[in-house]
C-alpha cells in the first residue's frame, strides 16, 4: 500500500492513476477532437464547392439578365429612332398636303423654321419627289430654272439626265442636306433606271408603305426612307385609289451608324445588327464586330425591323467564373483553418471565450447597423456625423452629408410586394457601397432613405459630383426575381455642407435639401442654402391651412370668357381656381396648386371645383344662356379612375348637359400613363363631355400620339400667340397646329391675347376662339352674369377680377402674365 506524500498519513489511501489510463482518455479527447475537425473540414469544403456553384450559376443569371436589359433597352432606343424619323416624315408629308405648290425655296424654309438637321443629327438629306408628266416637262423646267431645288447645267438650263423622251418624270422640287456636294443634279429622273432607288419608288407608290433602301457612298452606309404622299392625308384602301390620290414622295437618308452609337452608348462589350425585311426592302446594318462565343438575343419591333444583339455573358462553370473561383479556393482554406482552430481549442477554456466575445460582438453588431442591408442605422449614422464634424474641425476641412430617397418606391410595395420591396432596397445598397470610395460611409436611416457621409479631409470632387454620380447608377435598371421586366429607379438627394453645433442639424438641412428636389421634380439633387429653411415653413404653413381651406369655404371660383374670333361672340368660359387665404388675402394657383398636388388633396378639390362650375353653369343656362364651361384637370385626378365617377356626379348633382363641359389636360398630363389616361379620358368621352389639349405645343408628345387620345380642341399656348407678330416661326407652327386640327376634326383656341394685332393674325390664321387680356380678364359669377350675360351685352367687359391689372390693348405691347 502507498502512503500519502500530502499528508503522511499511513491510514487514508491513495489512488494513483497508470500512466496507461490517462494517455487512453487523452487519446479519446484527442482522436475525438480531430474527428469533428475533420468532419468540419469535410462540411466545410463540400459548401465551398456548393457556394461556388450557386455562385457560378447565380452570376451567370445576372450576366444573362444584365445582357437581356441590354438588348432591350438598345431595342427601346432604336425603336424610338425609328418613330422620331416616321415623326419627321408625317411633318414633312403634311406640309406637302397643305402646300401641294411649294416651291424649293418654300420648302427649305419649311425645313429651317421646324430646325430639321438640328434635330436629326442622324438626318443626310430630306427631299420632296414628285411625278411630272412628258406633257409638263417645260413648265416644270421654267419653275425648276427659276426656283432650283439642285444645280442646273453649266449653261444655266433644266437638262434630263439621263437624256431621252419618257411618258412621265421624277423630279426633286425640294430638298435639304447637310453635305451640298451630295445634291444630284436638277434634271436627275429619279425614276429613270433600275437602282434600287427606282425600284423603291415605284413599288411604295402603288403598295402605300414606306420603303428602306440601303445605298453605299464612298465608305459611308445609308439608308434611304421613301414614302409616298396622298391626298387628304390617309393611304387609301385601293390601289386604284392610292394612284388616283397620289401627290408625290417623301425622301430622306439617314445614317444608321449615328442611331447605333446612340442607342449602344452606355452599354459596352455590346455588338448590335439592325435589320428591315418586307417584301419589297431589305437592310442591314451592324456596329462593332461580333465576339467569338458570344451570345444573342433576337427582338422584333413588329415593324418590319429587327434587333439582334451579341456580348460575352459569364460562363456557368466554377472554374470559368472568377469569383465562384474565388469562393470555392477561400472556402477550403478557411474550412481547412477552421478545422484547425477547432482542433486547437475544442477542449479549452479559449474557445468559450471566443465565442463568447464573438456573440458579443455580433450583438453590437446588429444594435448600430441595418438587420436588411447591414449598413449603419441611424444610431450609428449620427455618432459617426458628430466624429465627422470633429474631425473637420480639428483639420480645418469640410465635410457633406448627402441624404438620398427613392422616388415613388411606396409604388413597389404596392404593385410587387414587401418583399420585393426588401429585396430592392437591399439591392439599392449594395450598388450606392459599390459606388462610394471606401473612406465614405453609407447608411440607411429607415424605409427607402440613405445617407452618405464625405469626410472632407478626403473629399477629392464636389459633393455635388458624388451626388450626381449616385443619380446616375441608379438609374441603371434592377433585376429582382419575382419581377416580369427590370426596374427603373430614381433618387433624389440632398446636400448639407460645412460645420454645424449638432449632428442632427447638419442632418436635418440635408432632409430639407432633399424635399427641395422632390418638388422640384424628383430625380434630380439639391445643395442647402438657408433661404430654404424660410421656403419650407412657408410651404408647410400653406400645406396645414390648405387641409381646412375646402371645409371652410375658402376657395372661389373666376370664369375667363371664351369668344369665337370671326364675330367676338360669346362661346363659354374656363372656370378659374382661387384661395380666400385667411391672413394673405385671393392667392394666385401658382401658390397651392403644386401643394395640392404633392399631398394630394387636388383629387378633393378637383371634384369641388368641377361640380361648382357645373352647378354655376347649369344656373346660366335656366335664365337662357348657353355656354361651354371649360374646367382644368391635373395629371394628379387622371391617375386613377376616380376622374370618371367624379364628372359623372357633377353633371348628375347640376343638371348640367354633358355637352357643355370641356375637361381641359396638359400635354405633358396625358403622357404621363398614355395608354391608362387614353383609357379614362374615352370613358369621360363616353358620357358627353368634350375634351381640350391645353398648352398643345409645349410639350414632348409626338404627333402621332395625338390620334390616340379622343379631343375635340387643341388650345394654343399663351408663349406662341405672344410671339405670333414678331417670331415667323411661331407664326408658322400655329398655322400648321390649326391645319392639323382641321384635318383631324378638332377646334383650335388661342390662349393669352394681349394685344389687338396678336388677335388680327390669329384671324389671319383662322384660330377658331380666343381667350386673353384683351378680351376679358377672369370674373366673379356675378360681375360675369352682370356684364355678359345681359341683352346687349358688351363684347369686352369693363370690370375684372380685382387681383387683375389693367388690360393690354396697345398693338405691340409686351404680353402681360397668365390669367389662370
């Protein structure tokens, strides 16, 4: 038996382990240990091999998809340069109508007033052609000599080239270019010969369709758009019929190459063919050179083009994807060190303590920063603001603070979900990190709002360049899964610079910079300036009075007189918008109708103002007088269906006969949502009520867009009838507006007559009505029905409304401000 060597003690026994035991138990920890290392190795380096093939896949997808939003957006672009030319040819193929006996001086003139080349860079030349008849050859060759659209011969005489007697010609009476060594000779018979040319222009002269003819000269492709031109400005049905009308050819060569560059600007590593086939025309034209293995994706334009475009999209294999590389060789390294570090401390007190330190650190962690995007909360954000401002003054330097919102983002939500809302925000944030230097700091302050912090000892361009940096990638379209096509979103900033007492007012200039370039438009950056502070509370001091200004009936109608220009009689009136403010006093629209509609109570107040002119109208037409009222609508009502229930119950509350009642919506209104706004303003139709284009001319619709919506009057706007007697070429396109309404059935108004020869000229131009300062300002329903609605009434009232200055009735004096 042992004795004890800690106690001496004989009784108490001691037991002593054999060496063989513990190197057992420590064989088992060890081996037991190195098992789990292993299997986390195992684990560790089979996810790296998974990861990195989801990774390869899932970068395979975004290169696909990033090269499908390629393809459609040059689509798009192409698309919209093929309608802008069809645009230039409808213009050019109406002035042909309405001036079937131009002469080639006319022409250019035409052509300069309306800035054609300036428009269309793409644009070579732009002719008129016509048929001439052997019979009228010396007739044609008179005027040609005398008003040459081309060069004649050396001798100064109209020679056919190429010689000879045929039954008829096709001669260029008019024509511009950019290049006038381009022009081909007066004489030339277009007609004459079998080039394509020829070809084309017999064909799309029985066939009614336009015809694309590529041409090659010296080294420089072409395309060449013949279309033909008819009398009354439709094809007709018939062939027989189309040769009866038919009054000529609109020419024109534009260079492919130029809408290439433009519609591939932006999208680099892309190679694109654009193709036409019909029948009788083929074209082709490509730019850049295809890349070998690349892949491509064929888009149709339902018109005859096509769109085919080629780019290298990222291979789906792990090794042939750089970051899937990249995460499969970094997974097994860090499988392998961490079934290493496992092994090391799988039995110590060390590794408690490490994981206890790293959930520590985990839960700091997700205190300061975004549990969506990982970026820094607002916490964080203002500590790291007041670091900054330190910083700053400690060097002497000066920091910004950038504060950026999503436009219309509520719209995701609504239309696609939260989570795809989620998933976009996430998104959002991950191309504004990729955007910034590292030394900037980027977070979210809640919902779609992000901030960015520039350090100003590090600040190497303008705030302002950052901001305008940001703008521009996130312009560039997101691909969410769940979502049919990419999304386009827009931001708007704000920008706070220089030094502030405290975090949050640095913070809270930047938010009201931001609300500035929200109403500003959206889309776009303000930098802080305090005059902003002073424009804020005034506009959120109108906001909150404008919220009780309908119930306490505080808002007052003024009707503007309408009168037919050929008798000045009395046709109707447009009903007026105005504010009794409590304290300010009769508030012009300018003032609370963009408040309006930014919170939205237009809708409210659009409803008020159309059964309150209906009612005041229906109430003139029981003591006899039977007048149109005219009522503004705003983009804002036209966005939902509500516009329809709304005039149906202000007729229904006033008795009012449907036909009396003109909608009246901007151009840049209807364009919004074409197609939706097509759909409502039909339904109105549908009930009776007229509907007027206002401001028409102003805005960037095309004229083709015009057929699509059903109106019955086009209103000039006040900036062309001002410029009518010294600007020729608003004098040009008010005629041309009031032939096109002619053609199209519509009536045509004249806004803003100030003066006495604006008036005469829109007579010269056969403007049905007028509206304006010389005629009659705004009234109240009582000074109207008082001065206007009387036996014998005047036909200019002496009394306006009392905000109004004097009339302007001196010929040549300068227009006065908008009467609305």
């Amino acid at each position: 038996m042992a004795v004890s060597e800690k106690t001496g003690s004989a009784s108490e026994p001691s037991v002593v382990r054999g060496p063989g035991i513990a190197k057992v138990r420590h064989s088992r920890r060890h081996y037991a240990s190195l098992a789990v290392a292993a299997l986390l190795a195992v684990v560790g380096v089979v996810g790296s091999v998974v990861g990195a093939d989801a990774v390869a896949h899932n970068n395979t997808q975004k290169s696909q998809q990033a090269f499908k939003s390629s393809s459609g957006e040059i689509a798009s672009t192409l698309q919209l340069a093929i309608q802008h030319e069809q645009d230039l040819v409808v213009s050019t193929g109406s002035f042909v109508e309405l001036n079937p006996g131009a002469s080639s001086t006319e022409f250019v003139q035409w052509t300069n007033s309306v800035h054609t080349l300036k428009r269309y860079p793409e644009l070579v030349g732009l002719s008129h052609v016509v048929v001439v008849q052997a019979a009228g050859l010396p007739a044609f060759a008179a005027q040609a000599v005398a008003d040459p659209a081309a060069p004649l011969a050396a001798n100064g005489t109209f020679q056919v080239i190429p010689p000879g007697n045929r039954p008829y010609y096709c001669f260029v009476v008019g024509q511009i270019t950019r290049d006038v060594q381009e022009i081909l000779p007066a004489g030339y018979d277009n007609c004459a010969g079998s080039t394509p040319s020829t070809s084309a222009l017999l064909t799309s002269e029985s066939s009614g369709e336009s015809a694309y003819v590529p041409i090659h000269v010296e080294n420089l492709n072409l395309l060449v758009i013949i279309t033909p031109v008819y009398q009354g400005a439709t094809v007709p049905a018939t062939v027989d019929g189309r040769r009866a009308a038919f009054e000529g050819w609109v020419a024109m060569g534009v260079t492919p190459q130029v809408l290439l560059d433009r519609a591939l600007q932006g999208h680099p590593g892309v190679t694109v063919t654009f193709s036409y086939h019909t029948d009788s025309s083929k074209a082709v034209f490509s730019s850049g050179k295809i890349p070998a293995g690349a892949q491509s994706t064929t888009i149709s334009l339902h018109n005859g083009w096509t769109v085919r475009t080629f780019a290298v999209v990222d291979g789906s294999g792990v090794l042939a994807n750089g970051s899937a590389l990249a995460l499969l060789l970094t997974g097994i390294v860090l499988s392998l060190l961490l079934a290493m570090l496992v092994f090391v401390l799988a039995t110590g007190r060390a590794r408690a303590l490490r994981l206890v330190g790293e959930r520590t650190g985990e839960l700091r962690h997700q205190a300061l920063h975004d549990s969506l995007t990982g970026l820094p909360n607002r916490a964080l954000i203002m500590d790291r603001i007041e670091q900054l401002l330190a910083r700053n003054r400690r060097q002497g330097t000066s920091g910004a603070v950038l504060f950026v919102d999503l436009d219309n983002f509520k719209d995701v939500n609504d239309t696609l979900g939260h989570e795809a809302g989620d998933r976009l925000l996430v998104s959002v944030a991950a191309r504004l990190e990729a955007t910034l230097r590292d030394a900037d700091t980027i977070g979210r302050m809640g919902g779609d709002e992000f901030v960015v912090l520039i350090d100003g000892a590090s600040l190497e361009a303008a705030p302002e360049l950052v901001a305008e940096r940001l703008l521009e990638v996130m312009r560039q379209p997101f691909d969410l899964t769940g979502a049919t096509m990419p999304l386009i979103v827009n931001a708007s900033v704000g920008i706070a610079m220089g030094d502030r007492t405290k975090p949050g007012d640095l913070l809270r200039d930047a938010d009201v910079a931001l609300y500035e370039a929200k109403a500003a438009g959206k889309n776009r950056y303000q930098v802080f300036h305090p005059e902003m502070q002073t424009e804020i509370s005034r506009r959120t001091e109108l906001e909150f009075a404008l919220r009780s200004a309908l119930e306490r009936d505080q808002f007052r109608l003024v009707y503007q007189p309408i009168y037919n220009l050929d008798d000045l009689t009395l046709v109707g009136v447009e009903a007026l918008l105005r504010w009794e403010h409590p304290t300010e006093g009769l508030m012009q629209p300018d003032d609370f109708i963009p408040i309006l509609e930014q919170t939205g109570q237009i809708r409210e107040v659009g409803h008020w103002v159309l059964v309150k002119a209906c009612r005041q109208m229906a109430a003139w037409h029981a003591q006899g007088d039977v007048l149109d009222v005219s009522v503004n609508v705003s983009g804002r009502q036209l966005d939902s269906d509500d516009i329809i229930a709304h005039v149906h119950d202000a007729l229904e509350r006033s008795g009012l006969v449907a036909t009396s009642l003109i909608i009246e919506v901007t151009e840049t209104a209807l364009m919004r949502d074409a197609d939706a706004t097509a759909a409502r303003l039909a339904a109105i139709k549908e009930l009776g009520v007229k509907i007027a284009v206002d401001d028409f001319g102003t805005g960037y619709s095309s004229l083709a867009y015009l057929r699509q919506f059903p109106v019955d009057c086009l209103k000039i706007d006040r900036m062309f009838t001002s410029a009518i007697t010294t600007s020729p070429e608003s004098k040009a396109l008010i005629g041309t507006l009031v032939q096109l309404g002619r053609d199209l059935g519509l009536r045509t108004l004249a806004e803003g007559v100030e003066t006495t020869d604006e008036m005469d000229h829109l007579r010269d131009e056969h403007v049905d009505e007028a509206q304006g300062f010389l005629l009659a300002r705004p009234l109240d329903a009582e000074t109207l029905e008082a001065q206007l609605l009387v036996p014998g009434r005047p036909t200019v009232p002496a009394k306006a409304e009392p905000s109004a200055r004097p009339p302007v009735v001196k010929s040549g004096a300068p227009p006065g401000p908008a009467a609305h």
